[in-house]
C-alpha cells in the first residue's frame, strides 16, 4: 500500500484516557453517596463516551430527570482532571517521531468534543496534522463524513490513508470513507472479526510496518 496519512482515534488508540474518566465517574459517584466502580467496569465503557459512563454508574438511561445534570457534573470534573492519569500509549510518541521522519501526515478523528480534544491534545503538547472531533461536523462516527474531512483538509486521497481504531465504529466509518482500517488489540473494545477491519494488531509497535 501507498500510505501517506495517518489518522487515528483518540481514546483508547492514541491515548490511554480511561484512568481520568473513571476517576471523573468514581468522584461523581461519591458525591451522590455511591460506592464507587471497579475501573476494569468501567474500561469498555469509555470509547461509547461520558453519557454511557453515567448510565452505567447510576443504571439509568437519558430519561431520568437527574441524567443531564450529572452528565455535566461528570463532564466537570474530567476537564479538571483531564490530564490526571492521561498518556499516551506505549510507543505511541515513537510512532509519531517516525510518521514525521518519513515526511507523512498524521491526525486524529475521534468523538470526543472539540472542547476536551483540544485541551486534552495542549495538555500532553500533541500536535497532530489536523483534528476532527465529535463536533467538527453534523455526522460523526460511524458515519464516514469526519474521515473524509481529515483528507480534504490535508488535501490526500482516502486510499492513500490509514485508520487505526480500537472501536468497532471506527471501522465502519473507515470502510465506508474508503480508507484501509487497522483495529488495535490494546485499545478498550473487544476486537471482534465482525467489525470488517483489514488489519489487526496487538501492539503500537506492529504499526511501524506501514511506515518504515
């Protein structure tokens, strides 16, 4: 393959974000007199984002009349501790350095509010090529729209990019925006074969093949 873009997800791709946000979600809890939850509970929540965090703190659903609330509270208490526990993966800063040295693109498109993002990304100094996040546009995940974005912005063609992702979604927008999908194993979701990704792997140093 011809690749000169590099995009990836951010929360359990690029950056290990789960400690914050179950530090977020265990301080809300303990605010409500509940007894807080085991972090491996709270892992495979995190790609679904801060609505299913609350959800499954507090077994509820949007329609309870506290949810937005604690929603925001949540939400609180993760932009100030945002970069508490926060890193990002081992080899990720490796793979960067080398995606630079080879003269290609890198970005990231994720779900993750433009806000948080960005404060997340100045927070760790992570420049990337270009950003879309779960507000750039109308559409995000799993809809294709955000990747194809990415590569009108870096002016590159779809085919000639990379996605890396460890959410199924993140597959189906990249099959749909044409772009080969790479599913990481050390992310937060259970790597299923019927995601539809091209390629699989088990560590960030596996990711190196495609740009060396």
């Amino acid at each position: 393959m011809d690749i000169n873009t590099i995009l990836f997800d951010l929360d359990g791709t690029l950056i290990d974000t789960a400690p914050d946000l179950a530090y977020a979600l265990n301080i809300l809890l303990s605010e409500n007199g509940l007894e807080k939850k085991l972090y491996n509970d709270i892992k495979p929540l995190v790609s679904f984002g801060g609505k299913a965090l609350v959800s499954m703190g507090f077994d509820c659903d949007e329609a309870h009349p506290e949810f937005s609330k604690r929603h925001q509270r949540l939400l609180e208490i993760y932009t100030d501790n945002i970069d508490k526990h926060s890193v990002t993966f081992p080899d990720i800063d490796a793979l960067i350095m080398l995606i630079k040295k080879r003269g290609l693109f890198w970005g990231i498109v994720t779900n993750k509010p433009e806000n948080l993002t960005q404060l997340l990304l100045n927070k760790l100094d992570i420049k990337p090529d270009v950003v879309v996040c779960g507000n750039t546009l109308k559409y995000n995940k799993p809809h294709p729209a955000p990747l194809l974005y990415a590569c009108a912005q870096l002016a590159v063609k779809p085919k000639s990019c990379l996605f890396i992702g460890d959410d199924k979604n993140d597959m189906i927008a990249g099959k749909n925006a044409g772009i080969k999908t790479v599913a990481v194993a050390y992310g937060y979701g259970k790597v299923e074969q019927d995601w539809g990704y091209d390629f699989l792997v088990n560590t960030v140093k596996e990711l190196e093949k495609w740009i060396l």
